[in-house]
C-alpha cells in the first residue's frame, strides 16, 4: 500500500509528592519546597486539555509552577457548540499538565538554566514526554555544571519513566472520557477502558491469536506494528510499513472526523491486519482463524470478535483496489470500538467505510464503481427508503446487485457533504443505544419517510 495522502475534513498526573520524599537526599531533584522567582514570569501557554493559561508565574517546585492569572476555557471540538464557560482563576499548574509541545519553551523561561538542579528537572520533563535529544543535552549542561549530580541525574531518568507511564494512562482517561461524554446515554453498553496493564495484556492476546492464525494457515509473517495496528503479512516488507503509515493516518482522520480526541487508541489492545499473498492463502485464514467459507471474489473482511478486531486481506495488483477495500474494512473495526457495538444500519455502516475509503486517497475507485450505479437506481425511480430498509439479519443485504453499497454511499456522502456536524450527533445518539430511525429523526433532523426523498431529490438533478 502506498503512502496515502488523506484527504479527509479537517491533565495529566506527575509523580506523587510521597514519592519524591522517598528518595534519599543525593537523588532528590530539588527540595519538595517552592522555589521564589527572583522575578515574575508572563506566560500564556496551552494545557493538555486545550485550555490555556494567562499568568504571572511567581515559583515552581518539582511538581509544577504557581502564579496569578487566568485559565481560558477549551475551543470547542468539531460538531461542538462553543461553550458558556468562562475562565477561572489562576494559582497552579503541574509541570505535565502542559501540552508537550510547549512544554520545553515554558520550562526554559522558569527553569534557571545556570542551575545544575533545575537543569535535571528539566531534562526529567523532557525525557517523560519523549523529547529526548532535549532530555540528554539539558542533563549533559547540569553535568558540566556540576558533576556530583551524576547519581541525580540518573534518579531523574527513572523518574522520567515512571511520569511519562502516568501521564499516557491519564491522558488515555481523559481522552476516552472527553469521548464519552459527547455520547448521549440511550442504553447501550460502553467498552470499558482498560488500564495499561490491561492493554498490555490485550496486545499479547491479539499478538498470540494472529500468531496461531498464521501457523494453522501455513503463513509465515513479517510483523510489521505501530500505535494502533500490528500487520502480519507474507508480503513485501517495505510495502507493508507502507501501508501501516497509511492506516495510522487514517485512522487518526476517522477521529477528526467524529469528534474523537486525537491520539486515542480505541481498539482493545490494537487491530491486528492479517496480508496473504494469495487468494488461497485469504481463504485459508478465512477458515482457521475464523471458521467460514468465503465465497470467490471476497478480496477483504473485518472480524469483530467481541472486543477484538481482526481486518484479513489478500494482496491485490489492482492497487488502487486493494487500498480502497483495506480502508472500508478497517473502518468497520474502528466504528465496532467506537464507544459501543452498537451498529449503524447496514446502509450506512456500508456506506460510511466507502465514503472513508473515497476520499483517503485521489485515485480511489469508490466513486466512479458506486455513484454511477447510485444514481441509474435513482433516476429509474426506485426507492431509497427501501435500500435503507435492507439488513444482514433477514438476509435482504445488500439487495439486488448490491444496490445497497452504492445507495448508502450516496447517502452517507450527501450527510456528510451536506451537514456534518448532524451526521456526527446521528452516529454518536447510535452508538449510545438509540434506535437508528428516530436517531435519524431526533439528532439528524429527518425522520426516514422525508430524508429517503431529499436523497432522491437530490441525486436526480445533481452529481
């Protein structure tokens, strides 16, 4: 898979204080007493949570900085209205309560850069938010300022660790509950987040079960893993790191596009993506590791298997093929982690993963294979609200065909195209539990019997 080019729309604990008086005095990086500043420091800097503070920074110790000032209320997310909050005062901030990428700036406008003390502290608050070239000149600095404070800095680079697993378990939880709170509660039953051990855990299941997948089907893998997703695929390595960027992007686009917190890795554990070289070999992991029989032409299917979920994919010449169907059915696995299970109906849960596949990439085969059959279905005079009727439970889906692929896309597009930030608040009253229909009335603004019209008006005067 090539490197796409996405096309789509557009605080956090520190250690504790008892653990820093658990070290001895050699390893302390300063007294857990404040520090005056000989003179008051402006800062306007952004927080983890998107807020931003306005202060007069006036000391610091190893857990933060004190002030007088303000603090801004957060711009509103995509689909958000802008909030009536008002800003609060000002007195403290933890150092990791900082965005990272202002971190180092605010810390060198407080920190005493001619201390060797404060040039440890710093070095600790880069190395916890990965910056690391910054962590090891600001401790070579301190070192040459004063080489006793070796085993300090040594101290200060365990600590480092301990603070960054901190602050990515509370940036998971305030993510994931900034996430929930944008769904309205109708009933359905959330995914709980795990913890990190948690996650850990889940990875090395998904891992195991990919691997015995692999073995039963006579694969030998390369692994290709990344944030969210672990590749095993008996083909071309390169072209698999290839893809594996492609499907981060991706992945972070489909969050824009609902509203996520970017960063957020909803996948229990992380998806894995099963590569087979051949169609026999796709057919072969179709039966071990998930017990069906797949019928020719099947080039690619997601499985969600309870919280788990599992793309497996056969590696097509047809490029442009191969990526678009890649895309469609990871984005069933990422809308299955999506708070809930709760599904979307199959017109637009089909519809939603062709849109995202359309315009992940320029030369995307999904509008010119579905509109020009959308549209034929439409002008004949056939109804919308019939396709929209159709289901996997009954068997009607996807209709004679397939008629129901290419009319939820052109559904979902119109939505989407037409008023996104409704399509968000359908998706989201779903995914808490509520009935799609009324969904579609109450939180979308068209019961079915007058949006399957406006689809058919729409479609026979235009595209």
């Amino acid at each position: 898979m090539r490197a796409l080019p996405i096309l789509l729309a557009s605080a956090l604990l520190a250690a504790s204080p008892a653990a820093w008086q658990e070290t001895t005095p050699d390893e302390a990086p300063r007294p857990a007493t404040k520090e005056s500043l000989k003179r008051p420091e402006q800062i306007r800097v952004k927080l983890r949570d998107g807020s931003r503070v306005r202060a007069k920074v006036t000391a610091f110790d190893a857990e933060g900085f004190d002030g007088e000032g303000t603090v801004e209320p957060p711009e509103p997310r995509r689909g958000e209205k802008k909030s009536d909050s008002k800003p609060t005062p000002f007195t403290r901030a933890r150092w990791l309560d900082v965005a990272p990428d202002e971190l180092e700036a605010l810390a060198g406008r407080i920190l005493d850069e001619k201390q060797a003390d404060d040039l440890a502290l710093k070095g600790e608050l880069l190395l916890a938010i990965g910056e690391g070239s910054a962590a090891e000149k600001a401790f070579t600095r301190a070192l040459k300022l004063d080489a006793a404070m070796k085993d300090r800095v040594a101290a200060a680079r365990d600590r480092a660790a301990a603070r960054a697993a901190t602050a990515e378990a509370e940036a998971r939880a305030a993510k994931h509950r900034a996430m929930c709170e944008r769904i309205p509660d109708s009933g359905a039953k959330a995914w709980p987040l795990l913890d990190a051990a948690g996650q850990d855990a889940a990875v090395a299941e998904m891992r195991t079960r990919a691997e015995q997948i692999c073995r039963d089907a006579n694969m030998r893998p390369a692994v290709v893993e990344t944030r969210y997703f672990i590749l095993y695929g008996a083909v071309n390595e390169a072209a698999m790191r290839e893809c594996a960027r492609s499907l981060d992007a991706m992945y972070e686009k489909v969050l824009e596009l609902f509203g996520i917190p970017a960063g957020l890795n909803l996948f229990w554990g992380k998806a894995v993506v099963l590569l087979t070289p051949s169609e026999d070999t796709f057919r072969l992991v179709e039966a071990a590791g998930f017990k069906t029989m797949t019928p020719k032409g099947v080039v690619g299917l997601c499985h969600q298997v309870g919280p788990a979920v599992f793309v497996n994919m056969f590696w097509s010449n047809d490029q442009d093929r191969f990526d678009s169907t890649l895309i469609h059915e990871t984005v069933h696995g990422i809308v299955h982690r999506y708070y809930s299970a709760e599904r979307l109906p199959e017109w637009a849960n089909e519809g939603l993963s062709e849109y995202i596949a359309m315009v992940s990439f320029r030369s995307s085969p999904v509008e010119k294979d579905r509109m020009p059959q959308a549209l034929s279905y439409i002008r004949s005079g056939r109804s919308v609200a019939e396709v929209m009727r159709l289901n996997y439970a009954d068997g009607s889906w996807p209709g004679p065909d397939a008629i129901g692929y290419a009319v939820g896309y052109a559904a979902v597009k119109l939505m989407i195209r037409q008023q996104p930030d409704a399509f968000g608040r359908w998706v989201r009253a779903i995914k808490g539990g509520k009935p799609w229909e009324q969904a579609l009335r109450e939180d979308f603004g068209h019961p079915v019997e007058a949006f399957a019209p406006t689809v058919e008006q729409w479609y026979r005067t235009r595209e």
